[in-house]
C-alpha cells in the first residue's frame, strides 16, 4: 500500500474510537476514560493533516521546489505534537475540576469493555503504520503510529484505574489517572516536535548510514583518488550526500566523469534512497573556506 493508504487507514480508526470512546464515557461519567475520548479526537486531526502533508511531501520537483517537497512530512509530525500537547491541556483541566468535585462511576464495565474495543483497533492500525514507515522511511507514518502506539498503552492504564475506583472507594484515583495520561503524551508531544525539529534544521543522516558511507569512500580511495568535505543531511525519506573528490590534474574530463558516475553506484547501493553529489577538483587545487573532513549538515 502507498503511504497515504495507511493515513486513511488511520482516519477511519481514528472515526471508530472516537465513537467507541465517547460511548464509554458517556457511560461511565469517568474523566479519565474522557480523556482518553478527547486523544482520540487528536488522533484524528493528526491523521487528516499528516495526509494532506504526505500528499505534499510526494509532490514533483518544480521550478520553485528544485529540491522537492520532502520536509512537508517534518510539518506533519511537528503539528501532531502540538495537538497532543493542545489534548494534554484540556484532559488536565477536566481533571482538576473532576478533583474539586468528585463524582461516583457507574457502569464501568460497559465502559472497559468499549475502550478495550478501541485499543484492540488502535493497536492494530499502529503496528501496520510503524511497519510501513521503515518500509517506507516516513516520519509521517511513524509519528501516527507512535501517537496510536501511546494512545493503546494510555487506554489500558486508564481502564484499570476506572476498575480500581469502585475496588478502593478512592473516587479521586479517576482524576489523577486522567492528569498522569496528559502527562505522558506530553512526553509524546516533545519527541514528536524535536523530530521534527531536527529534519527541518537539516540533521545529518544517522550513525549507520554515515558509516556505510565511510566504508565505501575509504574503500574507493586511493593514492589517485581521495575524498573530503562530506556533508550530509536527510529530508523526510530523501537522504542527500555531498562531498569533493580530488583526481589527478593530468585525468581527462571524461575519465573523471567516469569514476564519478562509479562512486555514486557504489554509495546509492550501499544506502539505499542516497542522492549524491560530488564536486571534481584537480589534487593541487584546495577549495577555500573548508578545514578537511566535515560530518554534519550545510
């Protein structure tokens, strides 16, 4: 499947445990089965914009975009963090009038039961998302998944501390659930926006693909042929690379070229997506305003 059909997937989870939710509040009268309710809600708000972003994101190149439009998916993952942090704020306030006034809890099996239904679909739908965003490498999919992911783990605390209430009598258990649940997915929410952070700041690509490129250019190096200046930097699922390559002054162009054309096979094999970029120059010649080896972004 393509990237937006788990997104829509994800809408039509997000439409079902919303309805499944609201019910075992209405139920129940628990905040914190009202709460997990309102997450839902984020879930699908998040789902509609990461789709419109995807569909963004997978856009051509054009004049005004030579680069593409890849870090759309970064807007995504950075406007779901802050919907959760929008959710954590309003499932705190309804909890702390929950605390000022407690309320009894009725029906609470109806309502376990219907939240247990959502969390089985939640669970499901996040496992396929996570799949697909390393199959796909999109951080789109992969903050929906990671949001869905929170959100069953929420459900399942939240449902055996309702359980608890009526067991111990302690009617203010329910409200101080529902302020632990916000203050997990602010944890969520942090995560979401540093990632999205660190691909619009043009973050250098990770620890195994930076090694693999290692590997290749210390294998293609030679007394002939060295490299410098790589820099690196990921956009979404694009992965860029750009370094100098310094031959022989005596080589042809069309030699050079050749080799060129050699190293960026061997690297695109070796990380697979990789967009290369290499700048020939003559061994005597030094480019000005670089100090040797550079791993990082621009």
């Amino acid at each position: 499947m393509k990237v937006a059909h788990y997104l829509q997937l994800s809408i039509a989870a997000a439409v079902a445990t919303i309805g499944l939710k609201t019910a075992a509040w209405w139920v129940t009268g628990s905040v914190g089965l009202l709460s997990d309710a309102m997450e839902s809600f984020v879930n699908l708000a998040a789902a509609v914009f990461a789709l419109a972003m995807v569909t963004v994101a997978h856009a051509p190149a054009d004049e005004e975009h030579p680069f593409g439009h890849g870090k759309a998916e970064y807007f995504s993952s950075g406007f779901e963090g802050l919907l959760i942090l929008g959710a954590a704020a309003a499932i705190i306030w309804a909890a702390v009038q929950r605390l000022l006034d407690p309320q009894p809890l009725e029906a609470l099996g109806w309502g376990v039961a219907l939240s247990m239904v959502s969390s089985v679909i939640n669970g499901g739908v996040a496992w396929l998302l996570l799949r697909a965003a390393r199959q796909h490498e999109s951080i789109a999919l992969e903050a929906d998944g990671r949001h869905l992911m929170t959100d069953v783990w929420t459900s399942i605390g939240v449902a055996v501390g309702v359980l608890l209430v009526p067991a111990t009598g302690w009617l203010w258990l329910d409200p101080v659930l529902a302020i632990a649940v916000a203050l997990n997915i602010t944890r969520e929410a942090w995560s979401l926006l540093q990632r999205s952070i660190d691909g619009l700041m043009d973050r250098a690509l990770g620890e195994a693909d930076h090694t693999a490129i290692d590997a290749v250019l210390a294998g293609l190096a030679s007394d002939e042929v060295r490299f410098d200046h790589l820099r690196t930097r990921r956009a979404a699922r694009y992965k860029f690379c750009e370094f100098h390559m310094h031959v022989p002054g005596h080589w042809s162009l069309a030699q050079a070229a050749a080799r060129r054309v050699s190293i960026e096979r061997a690297l695109m094999e070796a990380v697979p997506g990789l967009k290369v970029t290499i700048e020939l120059l003559p061994q005597s010649v030094e480019p000005v305003g670089h100090d040797g080896l550079t791993h990082g972004a621009p």
